[in-house]
C-alpha cells in the first residue's frame, strides 16, 4: 500500500511538443523555478518520516503515536478478553447445567442425537423438566419475579388445525395451519404437589397433528466470579425454551434446549472493597486510549487531505503546462492506503472504547459488538505497523510481493472459484442424502475447503454410505477428481503465482525497480476491432484474402471485441449467464426438498431401529457392532421386534 518514492530528476527540460505550450506561458527562468518547486513538494510527499526529519527537521509525531497507541490498545484489548472470558464460561456453564437439569438422561456431547421415540417418553420428558427446580442446582439460579409473584412456566403445542391421517391405506386430510395452545403452570405447584403428571395437569397431546412443544420460562442468576478480577458482579435473565420437534413426524421427536441470555445491571448491591476504584482506573485508562486514537485520525485525515491536494497540483501542472493527462495509476500513488487503514482503526478503536466504558458502568452489555470492534481494531493496528518497516529494504518483500501479485491473484480466485463453487453444487445435491458433510451448502464448502489443506480425508470417504452402488461409485470420482485438479494443479498454479512474484521483486530488489512512466496506449496495429478502418483498392485475390483474414479473426474474437467490431450482440453469453442462473435455482430449489426427503428417510430409520432392536443405543457409529452372543438373546431379540410391530408405541402411532 505505501508507495516507492518518486525520483524527480534536476530541471533537464525535454523538448517536445508539450514543453512548447509551456514555454509560451513562462519564461525559462520561470519555468525552471516552478518545474523545480514541484519536484521538490513531490520528492518530500514521498521521503520516509526519517528523511523528512533529515530534510526540515519535522519530527515523525505519527509514528510516535502509532507505537504508542499498539501497546495502549493492546493492552485494552487482553483486559476486555479476560473480562469476556468470564461472561462467556458463566454463559455455557450455565447452558450445560440446565441441559443436565431439565433434560432427562441428558449426556454431553448428545445435542445431536438426543430424541425420544415413544409417546410415553414424550410425556416423561415434558413432566421431568416440569418438575426439576431451580433451587436443587448448586448454582444461585431463581425463578424469575414479577412483583411479588414468580412468573409461570409456559407449555405450549403447535399443532396442525386439523387432521386425519392413515398411513395404512395411505390416506391423509389435513389443514396445514399452525395453531397454539399453551398452559400455564405456576413454579409453587411442582413445589407443593411434589409431582406434576399427566392427570394433574389435563395435559394430551395429538401426535398425529403434533409439529412441536415448547416449555419456556425465566431463570435469574448473578456472576460472582468477576469480583475475584476486581470488576462489578453482573446479573443474568435466562430465557429457557425445551423444544420437542416433531415436524418430520417420522417417529423421532428431537429434544433441544436453548437458552437467551440477557445481561443486566443488578439492583441492589454492596461489595466492600476497591472494586469501584480500580473501575475508574479502567475507565480513564478507555479515555486516554480514544484521545490518542482521536489524535491518530487528526494527523491520518490531514495528511491524506494534503495528498489529494498535491494530487491535484500535479494533475493541473500536466495538463496545463504540457496537455497531458496523468494516468490513474499515477493519480492514485497520492493517496496512502496505510492511512486509510489507520484511520478506520482509529474510528473502530474509539466506537469499541466508547462501549467498553458504556459496559463497565453497567449502562450497556453487548459484548458481542464490543469485541468485534475491539478485535477487528487491534488487527488493523498491528497490520498498520508494516508500512514503517516497508521503509526498510530487507523487510519490505512481503509488501511488495503482495501488492503485486494481487491483482493475478484476485483473477485466478475468481476462475477458481467457478470451479470450486460447480463441485459444491454437485456434492450438495448428489451426495446429501447419502453423507453427512454433504447436507448443506456451507457444510459442503467447509468439507471441500478442509480437503483442499489435505485435513480429514479418509474419514470423507469412509463415512460415505454405501445404499446405492452407483452414488458411491460417483462418490469415488467426484472426491478424487476433486482433490487431484484442487491440490495437485489449482493449489500448485496458485503458489507458483506467489513463488514467480516473489522472485521478480527479488530479481527488482538487486537490479532495481522499472522507472514509473505515464501510460501510453498502443496504435500501431491497424486491424483493430474498432479501428473503423476502410478496405483499401485491391485486385479481386486480395480482397478475398483480407476478406478471410478478417473472418477468422473475427470467428475468434471474444464476444466484447465481436460487439465492437461489428456490434454483434452476445446472445451467446447472455444465454449462459441466464442459464446458470435458472439452473442454479433450480438446483437449490430440489435440494431443499431433497432434503426433507433425506431428513425424514434417516430420522423413520433412526426410530425405526430404537423401537425394534432390543438395546439399541444409537450411539456406535458402525450399526453391526449391536450383536448378540446367546440363544436365549437371540429369542429375545426376535420375540422383541415382533411384540413392538404387534403394539407400535412411536409418536406417531403408525399403522
């Protein structure tokens, strides 16, 4: 970003056609003085703080706050992360302990695969969670009050309006419409009934009409580890909701927990000690960083407004004086991209300051913004840091190479990503119904990403499964192609683009950098596809040869230079864009649906597997390894499957 030092040479005056003009308007000694005048604001515009301190003895008072500002906010930062590493521990301890809480036989690690498969379960689950008390925990957990009353735990089903459903006879009547019905359940009951039941609360539910029900109620708790870190407790709202998802209705019902965390400023509240003071220090220590951020931006903002002034300057001395015009590429050498780099550090630093004081006094708690800002700042700052050592020879090859190889860079990207994005299309929409890292499109591009870098590799073709022999022969040649052409020619011709610029500036490095020139445009082919050039007087055979020159020059045009020659439209292309539009939606569109059909296929399987096999515990991933090693199992395990097909106990109650 930071750019090489123009090199204005003494007032040697070329002679040209431009040069005539200018002496028209000055006299020699005039003009001498002012060429020289301009050359020397530019050659100063471009010296490094040393030299300008060499020069006329400026003294480098950004660079100063630059190095002083790293280490202030730096420093701001490792806090706030301490800090919001406590709010973030508290946030999932607490998740963790009320999944253990209120879930019955809740397990960790068991969030994806934690359902029930029968209706006795279903209400076993919904009663346990009913039931458990905040003040079993050994947390500080409260119901939440409204006054002087707790506020009731809310159990809500969603179910279709109405509905008649046979699978037998493969027969429905149905209103999709989604109606509720919730009940309203006070916490002193579960307290002075001991037990609330299915009777008690003339609680029933359709499965056949049944999308989902939800427990929701409110948990108030205070964060006392941070008084051990000197800072003022906070206090919690938790909003809990237990969803029982049976939209599939596919005999698996899902059971999850989510949990909404509110944070507020507490009531009423007493710590002895000097908490309070070292808050204050924390606060003036915000402020000094946002006045030496705001200084930083001052100084950042008037340099770039003199760049653009003596832009100007220059680009009027050309076109005045000499009738040219300075290419843009040039125009651009004025503005510094380091400074604009700093100055949106400066502002992200002063909003995420401003924050972090809002949170200390307790007036805000978004720690989520607060640490993004602060986060993105801090990177930005230290990315900063690079323009002043650019200013170093043996430390600028990582600048240099970068800025160069940018551009060839961004294009092989965007020709890659074509080819990137065609394979996670095909893999989506053939193997989701058939591999799990291939249900969606982000996990998808996560899946293709990881074996680009070469991670998880045997474990992608191992989980494929194996219920169509043509899907996992397509399997086989889709993921070796992919990673043969991705890892063995895109990943290669990708580091050779870097490797070839970086020993091009190297090769700069010792022979030096080509001189900067205005750019100059080529005229000398006559044949251009806009050139609007005539056909001259020739014999008949040479008309038919430049009439077939032409052609075939014309045939391999690209459609743009086609539209300029002879102003062919390119349908052809248009054609294409519009198809890869409507494919792709089309494509998306049946891999949704898909989707539900893969979805309910595994989850009836799922069920399937934990109504008729006698121990099941769906947690191996090999489903051979449930065996038996006895007669007397074996007979179990038959009389089992044929007394649950007898009597079906699924949510569903299927036919």
């Amino acid at each position: 970003m930071e750019t090489p030092e123009v090199t204005v040479s003494s007032c040697s005056v070329p002679d040209d056609e431009g040069l005539s003009s200018y002496r028209q308007h000055l006299s020699l000694p005039q003009e001498l003085l002012a060429e020289d005048q301009l050359r020397r604001k530019l050659k100063f515009f471009f010296m490094n703080p040393c030299e300008k301190f060499w020069a006329r003895g400026r003294k480098p008072w950004k660079l100063g706050i630059q190095l002083l500002k790293i280490a202030m906010v730096t420093i701001q930062l490792v806090l706030f992360g301490l800090s919001n590493q406590m709010v973030v521990a508290f946030k999932e301890e607490n998740t963790v302990a009320f999944k253990h809480l209120f879930l019955k036989g809740y397990m960790d690690r068991m969030d994806d695969t934690y359902a029930v498969y029968t209706q006795t379960d279903v209400y076993d689950q919904i009663f346990f969670a009913i039931n458990q008390l905040p003040n079993i925990s050994v947390g500080n957990h409260a119901y939440e009050k409204r006054g002087a009353e707790e506020t009731a735990l809310a159990v809500c089903q969603q179910f279709y309006k109405r509905g008649t459903i046979c699978p037998g006879n493969d027969t429905f009547d149905i209103d999709p419409e989604i109606v509720t019905d919730c009940l309203y359940i006070e916490p002193i009951m579960s307290l002075d009934n001991g037990t609330v039941g299915k009777h008690n609360l003339n609680f029933t539910l359709d499965f056949h009409r049944l999308v989902a029900v939800q427990l929701m109620f409110n948990l108030k708790a205070i964060n006392l580890q941070t008084i051990r870190h000197h800072e003022l407790p906070d206090c919690y709202d938790f909003t809990l909701t237990i969803v029982f998802d049976n939209k599939a209705h596919s005999g698996r019902v899902k059971i999850s927990l989510d949990n909404d965390i509110e944070i507020r400023e507490c009531k009423d509240w007493h710590v002895s000690g000097s908490i309070q003071k070292n808050t204050h220090y924390m606060m003036i220590f915000d402020a000094f960083v946002i006045l030496i951020c705001l200084s930083s931006l001052i100084l950042c903002t008037r340099s770039v407004v003199k760049g653009i002034r003596l832009q100007r300057e220059f680009v009027h001395f050309f076109l005045y004086y000499y009738k040219k015009e300075v290419s843009y590429s040039d125009q651009m050498e004025f503005v510094n991209g380091w400074y604009i780099l700093i100055m949106v550090s400066d502002v992200l630093t002063i909003v995420g300051s401003t924050l972090k004081m809002e949170i200390q006094a307790k007036s805000l708690t978004s720690y989520d913004v607060c640490s993004i800002l602060l986060g993105t700042s801090t990177m930005l700052v230290w990315l900063g840091v690079i323009r002043y050592l650019g200013f170093f020879q043996k430390y600028n090859l990582l600048i240099l190479t970068l800025r160069a190889a940018l551009p060839n860079v961004m294009r092989f990207c965007c020709c890659a990503a074509m080819i990137y994005l065609g394979y996670c299309f095909c893999g989506w929409i053939v193997l989701g119904p058939y591999h799990v890292k291939f249900r969606s499109l982000n996990v998808v591009s996560e899946c293709l990403f990881s074996l680009i870098n070469g991670d998880d590799m045997f474990a992608t073709f191992a989980k494929m499964q194996q219920k169509s022999y043509l899907v996992w022969l397509f399997s086989r040649i889709y993921l070796y192609s992919f990673i043969s052409l991705f890892i063995y020619m895109v990943l290669s011709l990708f580091i050779a683009l870097i490797t070839d610029t970086y020993e091009t500036i190297k090769h700069y490095q010792q022979d030096g950098f080509p001189e900067t020139e205005l750019q100059r445009f080529i005229s000398q082919c006559k044949d251009l596809p806009n050139s609007g050039r005539n056909m001259m007087a020739q014999s008949d055979l040479d008309l038919k040869e430049m009439a077939l020159k032409e052609d075939l020059k014309f045939y391999f045009m690209n459609p743009c230079d086609k539209y300029r020659a002879r102003h062919q439209i390119p349908w052809k292309l248009a054609l294409q864009i519009l198809k890869i539009v409507m494919v792709t939606s089309q494509l998306v569109f049946f891999g949704l649906s898909n989707q539900l059909v893969v979805s309910f296929k595994e989850e009836n399987t799922v069920a399937f597997k934990h109504l008729f096999l006698k121990g099941y515990s769906g947690v191996d991933e090999d489903d051979y390894s449930c065996s038996i090693y006895t007669q007397q199992d074996a007979y179990d395990s038959i009389f089992y499957v044929i007394d649950q097909a007898l009597k079906p106990r699924s949510p569903d109650r299927r036919q």
